[in-house]
C-alpha cells in the first residue's frame, strides 16, 4: 500500500504551503514535513480514522491535522483526495 497524490490535494497543499509560507517560511516547511509522517503513518492503519461525513463510505476516511481536514480513499493504495479547512470543500 502506497499514498496517491490526487491533483486536487496537491493543489490544495500548495495553496496552503503559500499562504502559511507568506509569514513564516520555516513553518510552512514545518507543516508540510509534519503531514507526510502522519500520512506515512496512516499506510500501517487506513481504517483507524473516522469515515468521512461527507461521503459517508466505509473506504472514504478523515482526519483533522492542524485544523485542515484531510481526505482519503482506501483501495489498495490510499488516495489523497483533499485537504481544507473550515468546513468547506467543492465536489
């Protein structure tokens, strides 16, 4: 089991790594390199987040970090399907 990157989440994490990185680079390098780990982390156990309330699908998970909710969907990889943050996320 590996981690996909799905366009939508790498774009998302940009615009989030920018924004955080206009006052504090460091912390920006800081929030992307502490989200890896908790995605690694996640490969070993998929199903020990809560099923997502927007999808509400046993293989479509989520987990706060940081504030930012992130998505993912468990095949026999994990896609990462999005990040955001207050409540908000398009289809």
């Amino acid at each position: 089991m590996q981690l996909l990157i799905t366009d939508r989440f790498e774009y998302e994490l940009s615009r989030i790594l920018v924004f955080i990185a206009k006052n504090n680079p460091q912390n920006a390098i800081d929030f992307k390199n502490s989200l890896m780990i908790k995605l690694q982390n996640t490969i070993s156990m998929p199903y020990a987040c809560r099923i997502s309330a927007k999808f509400n699908q046993e293989n479509i998970r989520e987990f706060i970090f940081k504030g930012y909710t992130i998505i993912y969907k468990i095949t026999e990889n994990i896609e990462l399907l999005g990040i955001y943050r207050d409540n908000i996320w398009g289809s």
